[in-house]
C-alpha cells in the first residue's frame, strides 16, 4: 500500500470512529465519504457530512443540527445546483421530507 492510500485508509478509520460515536451507529458501519457542506434550512447551516453504507449523516459546526437520514428511507437522490455554481444534493425521504445539501468540499477521497 502507497503512503497515499495510508493516509486515506487512516483517515477513513479515524473518520468512522467519530461517526460512529457521533450519531450511535454500529460497528460494521464505516464512514465511505466525506464532504463539508451546509444542510439548507431557513438560512443554510454549515457543518460535515458522513457517508456510510446505510446512512447520511450531517453534524453542525455551531448548534446543535445533527442528521441521521436512513438510505432504506430515501425515495430519491439526485443532484442540484444552487446559482448554478454549487454542487449539492437533494434527499427526498418516503414521507417526502426534502433534505437538501451544498457541497463545499470533499475530504478525503
């Protein structure tokens, strides 16, 4: 393995424990992704995103949103722009709650 794919492979297990404590996810669940983003409420709220095998999850930098939205819940997934600059995406749930999210950045891979 190439000092690159250490340092993702680390951060991917690092990335995984503070999912897995911040939003009770189970020991096989691993964090596959990563992105800072704002989750668009009234006015959009900053903070990161995690990717797991079954979970979107969003942690607020400043307050206290957290998200745990459930693939097995999600009716749609599908790309969006704001501004048509933005990268985002748009997670409507089967009780057609809309969730939408601005990508900043991508963290590691």
């Amino acid at each position: 393995m190439s000092s690159v794919e250490e340092k993702k492979a680390k951060k991917l297990t690092e990335l995984t424990a503070t999912a897995r404590r911040l939003f009770n996810l189970t020991a096989d669940e691993d964090c596959v992704q990563d992105y800072g983003c704002s989750f668009m409420k009234s006015l959009p709220v900053r903070g990161h995103m995690y990717i797991t095998q079954n979970f979107v999850c969003f942690q607020s930098s400043i307050g206290n949103t957290n998200l745990k939205l459930s693939f097995a819940k999600t009716a749609d997934i599908r790309r969006s722009k704001s501004v048509g600059i933005s990268k985002g995406i748009t997670l409507v749930l089967h009780d057609h709650e809309v969730n939408q999210f601005l990508l900043t950045h991508q963290r590691i891979l």
